[in-house]
C-alpha cells in the first residue's frame, strides 16, 4: 500500500450475501487475495458534497473519556481518543497501488492527526476500522490481513516493500468471542514517498463474524519514530477496546 496512494470513497452502500454493493455509480473491480475478502470495492469519488459531522455510537465507552467507534454492518464497537476524527460509516478508507488496483479497504474508521502531510492532505499519522474476510481460520486471517495492511501502507510506488516482523497470533477475548491478536513492527520503511516515517506498528484483531465462514477483522496502522506518532500505550488500549456492540 502507498501513503501517496491512500483512497477514500465516500458511497451509499447495502450488504446482499456480505458483499458491498454501490447505489448508481459503477464499481470498477474488487483484488482478489489467497484469503478472500469483501469490502475491497472501490468506485470513482462523487464529484462533490460537503463533509458530514463526526457520527456518535449510542454503544458507552469501555475507556473513560474516549469516544466510540460502532461498525452496524459488523456488530462490533472500539474506542479511540477525543483527539481522534470519527469518519462517517458510509465511507471506505484504504490503498490502491500505482496502476489503481485496490489492496485493502475498510469501514467505519478513525483517523489520528489526518492531513499531517501538506503533499498528501488525505494521509494521516494513524487509522483504524474493520473489513472482512471469508476463508481461513481466525489465527490465519489475523497474519494475513496484518502482513497485507504493512505492506500495503507502507510501501511507497517508486520504493522497496519494508521489512514486516509478525508477532505470534495471541488468543484474545473479545466479549464471549476468542478471537486472534497479531502485532507487527514494520521498519526500513522506504522514503520514496512524501511524509513516510521511519517505522510503523500495525495490529489485527480477528474475530468470528456473524456468518459461519466469515471473519471480521480490526485493523490498526500508525506510523512510529516521528514527533506526533500516536503513543504505543494508546494503540494498545484502542486494540484492547474492541468488543460486540
């Protein structure tokens, strides 16, 4: 994924069998991993429209003083900072590579410090939300939606793919769920591209889904090793809010 490359599709959506589907504007293609997803749709931005206010989930906090985070599509709420942006649950955030093709996308997001970079306005120092896969088992979709969402953010068009070092699937639980941590230090990070930090960490969270076979996944990139990175600590306790809604 590329932070000169990071896409942001605001659509009005439903759900048939688990797959977005896009009201009148056409969609231009889903990517297709070894572990299948389906939330990697992208379409063309509209061609305008005025930002809508933060949304607010009507699911209490776990941590006192943060705000909440809720995914009606998957049934599951995290929380984040005050100083974090809530986007509106219709838009999907993620990265193209430099021919256009979607690698990762997700909804209903948070972001940290969004617009850090006065070349890339839409980049952001971190971001949260959930996507979907629909084969593997928990532990494996947790390793492989980390190593995709590392490689993805973080490897610039014109530069090398960084290193990734996966830690080992830690059984976590979320609500009555047992669900799947994985964490990932991403480092020799390219600086091909404007605004790329020195290191990154990224964490997963994968959950059983609604739908047998489906399994929902948290994600959670921010970018390391510079002034305004989102603390350790902070990460942490955002993976470690996640819960049903």
């Amino acid at each position: 994924m590329r932070r000169d490359r990071v896409k942001r599709v605001l659509l009005s959506w439903g759900v048939v069998a688990g797959v977005w589907v896009v009201a009148v504007v056409l969609m231009v293609g889903r990517y297709v991993l070894s572990i299948g997803e389906d939330d990697d749709y992208y379409i063309p931005p509209p061609s305008a429209g005025s930002p809508s206010a933060e949304p607010v989930s009507t699911v209490p906090v776990k941590v006192a003083g943060w705000k909440a985070v809720t995914s009606e599509k998957y049934g599951f709420t995290y929380d984040v900072p005050k100083s974090w942006k809530i986007n509106s649950p219709t838009l999907l955030i993620g990265f193209e590579d430099k021919d256009g093709k979607p690698l990762a996308a997700m909804s209903a997001t948070a972001e940290y410090r969004k617009g850090f970079c006065a070349s890339e306005r839409v980049a952001s120092r971190a971001a949260t939300g959930f996507n979907q896969y629909v084969d593997g088992t928990v532990p494996e979709v947790a390793e492989h939606a980390a190593r995709k969402w590392a490689k993805a953010a973080y490897t610039p068009d014109n530069g090398p793919e960084p290193n990734v070092s996966l830690s080992t699937p830690r059984t976590v639980s979320v609500g009555r769920l047992e669900g799947a941590h994985v964490v990932v230090d991403v480092t020799a990070i390219s600086q091909a591209a404007p605004c790329q930090p020195p290191r990154a960490l990224v964490h997963v969270v994968a959950v059983p889904g609604r739908e047998k076979g489906k399994t929902v996944v948290f994600v959670l990139y921010a970018d390391q090793g510079v002034d305004d990175a989102a603390p350790k600590r902070t990460l942490q306790r955002i993976a470690g809010s996640l819960r049903p809604s």
